[in-house]
C-alpha cells in the first residue's frame, strides 16, 4: 500500500512540478495569470499536502479568483461514502444518530464538512476525513525526503530535513481528530475569560480519529466583514488582535492555522462582535522562553529601549552564528519585521512590504536570514 501511496503521489506532485514550470516560464502577465490559476486547481486536486499550499497561496484579498478556483478543485467525498464510514464507525444506521445530515458540503485539504442536527435537534457540523489522506500525506513527506538539495536550498543552508519534520509533525496532529478534540476543549478553557470569543464544543462520545462532530456556530466571514463601515471593521480588528494575544503571550496556546475559512464573526451589539474560531487541527503550543523572547523584543522595539538583536532573535531559536553576518542590518531587519506592532494607529497590512524592504536593506542575504531561523518556528511567523 505504501509504495501504491508513493507512486500515486509522486504523480501527483510531478504534475505540480510541472504547473510551477509553466508560471516560472511564463512570458507576459495574462500567462502568468492563466499559469497560477492552473497551478492552484492542481494544487486543489492533489488534496493533502499541495492543498495546503494552495491555501497559503490564496490568503490575500486580491486572491479570491484564486481562492474560488482551489475549493472548486478540491473534489468532495461522494455523500454515500460519508454515511458508509460514519455508519460504520457508530455501527449503526445514520437516522439513528442525526435526524438530518446535509449532502452538501464544505471541502479542505485534509477533510469535508456536512451540517445537520442530532436526534436532540441540537445543530452540528461534522467533519468526516478523506480516506487514505493520511498515507497520502505519508507518501508526500517521504518523497520531500528525496527531493535533490541544490540551489537556494544549499546556498543559504535550508535544513530541509527540519522543514520536512515540522509539516509532518504539524500533520500528524491534524490527520488525528482525537487530538484535535484535545486542543479545542483546552482552547475553549484558556479563551474563557474572553467573552466574545467562541469555541464549538465538541462530542467526543460522536468522535474518532477521522470523525469530529461539533456544535455549529454560524456567524459571517471576512468578505462580508470587510464591506462593514469603518468603526465595525476596527471593532472586529480588535477582537482578532486580543483573541491572539491573550492567547500567544498569556498561555502559549495559540491557533495558527489562520486561513479565512476558520474565522467568523457574530453582531452581539452595537459595534460590537464575537469571534468565532474554527479548526484546532494546527495549535501551537510555544515555550515560556520564546513567547517571552518575541514579548521583550515588541517592548524595547515599541518604547526605543537599546537592545541586543542577536540575543532577541536567538530567545525565538534563530541561529546565532548565521545572524553573525547581518550584524548591522538585524536593527533594521527587527523593526519591518515586527512593525505592525508598532505603530500606533490602524496598520494596513499592505503598506507592509516585508520581503520587498528586506531586499533593499540586505538583498539576497535575506534568504540567510530566513535560514538562520528554526523551521517550526514557520507555523508561528504565518500567525503572527
């Protein structure tokens, strides 16, 4: 079954490879457009793996094309295939069990969800994973495993034996749901004291490792979040930002799987929401030191405070001898990097511009720098 897995896989990411040829060739923009549209429907197709990375992909506002062509491309489960592995895993008929259950569907990389409501009327979602994912998934991480080290990879000292562990880590948690079901009730816990922050709870009773059944928690996303006059939309600023800092620097117990498809929003008042948090797949769980680490450097950075960059960044795991060489440029690398920490005032994300100030301040030597950091540590910069 494994070598099935690998051959199978193999050719699905092949055929990655070469979607990601066509839009490095290609010549003019209506090309490259054509290029990256095809290059996320096959990331979509390929489920596992590749669908995550088309969903890093299509984060940004000016991306929802690109996002519409992913989840059109992520093919669901046929629905008598759902009801087979949930009667099978209750052992027992569907009707049993829920009094209704939707045929249609949300896709995701790993999984789909169908709402319905159980016997008691209470209205759930159910997430049922696709079969065979997690020896997909399997198969993926051994063939990163043998991919050739050339190029960039070696030229700035990727350890890609590291970045290859932390996704295979980071999706072994979220392929079991019984883990997940831990994360979401200790998530529930520590988020208490924030009242307009809500958890789905979960029945474990109804659970397994590839099934997860939920309360359903309605609420609109952030396309509609963003048409809202301008007091909402910073009303509904702030409760992302509190929600993400009692979390990160209060418990270290920190969502970090920030695609828009786990948020909604809920009008409780008058410019007031409640914030709704989806998918405890990917939670980071971050040591006293780190979180502690990035808290002192946002402080000294916000209040002028001197500071040693290098023993900063090694608090957060970076590799102090590589940061040896950016010595003079770490005080201005710090500053974009943690910039919207500093600004007081609304920050619009798309003034920015990391990558783009990085290579006027260090050039390619920005890829040094990214490399000195560790690679778990990914999952944390895409949070914050």
């Amino acid at each position: 079954m494994k070598l099935i897995s690998l051959l199978k896989r193999g050719a699905n990411l092949f055929k990655v490879g070469r979607a990601v040829h066509s839009l490095k060739n290609a010549t003019d923009e209506d090309k490259r457009q054509w290029a990256k549209n095809y290059l996320v429907e096959v990331l979509g197709q390929s489920r596992g793996l590749p669908a995550k990375v088309g969903q890093f992909m299509t984060f940004g506002k000016e991306d929802q094309d690109l996002k519409d062509t992913l989840d059109k491309a992520i093919t669901a489960m046929p629905f008598a295939q759902v009801v087979s592995i949930l009667e099978e895993k209750y052992q027992a008929p569907l009707n049993s069990i829920f009094q209704n259950l939707e045929e249609n569907c949300r896709t995701a990389s790993l999984g789909q969800v169908h709402f319905g409501k159980l016997k008691d009327k209470t209205e759930v979602a159910v997430k049922v994973q696709y079969p065979e994912i997690a020896e997909s998934v399997e198969a993926e991480m051994t063939l990163m495993g043998f991919l050739p080290k050339m190029g960039p990879v070696v030229k700035w000292g990727f350890h890609m034996d590291g970045y290859r562990d932390a996704f295979w880590n980071n999706f072994k948690q979220e392929l079991d749901y019984r883990q997940e079901i831990e994360h979401q009730k200790k998530y529930a816990e520590l988020a208490a004291p924030l009242e307009n922050v809500i958890v789905p709870k979960v029945f474990p009773d109804l659970s397994g490792p590839t099934v997860l059944v939920q309360s359903l928690e309605a609420g609109f996303g952030l396309e509609k979040a963003e048409t809202l006059a301008p007091k909402s939309r910073q009303a509904i600023g702030r409760v992302v930002i509190q929600h993400y800092l009692h979390m990160l620097f209060r418990h270290g117990f920190v969502h970090a799987d920030p695609h828009p498809g786990n948020f909604a929003f809920r009008q409780t008042g008058r410019e007031k929401f409640s914030l709704i948090v989806y998918d405890y797949g990917c939670v980071l769980q971050i040591s006293d030191e780190v979180r502690l680490g990035l808290l002192r450097t946002i402080l000294a950075l916000q209040n002028h405070e001197p500071l040693d960059p290098r023993a900063c960044l090694g608090m957060i795991g970076f590799d102090m001898e590589k940061l040896r060489d950016l010595r003079s440029t770490l005080p201005a690398l710090l500053h974009v990097l943690f910039e919207p920490f500093l600004i007081e005032a609304p920050y619009d994300i798309k003034d920015w511009r990391m990558s783009e100030r990085f290579d006027q301040i260090v050039g390619e030597m920005k890829w040094w720098f990214r490399s000195s950091a560790p690679p778990d540590l990914i999952f944390l910069m895409r949070t914050l």
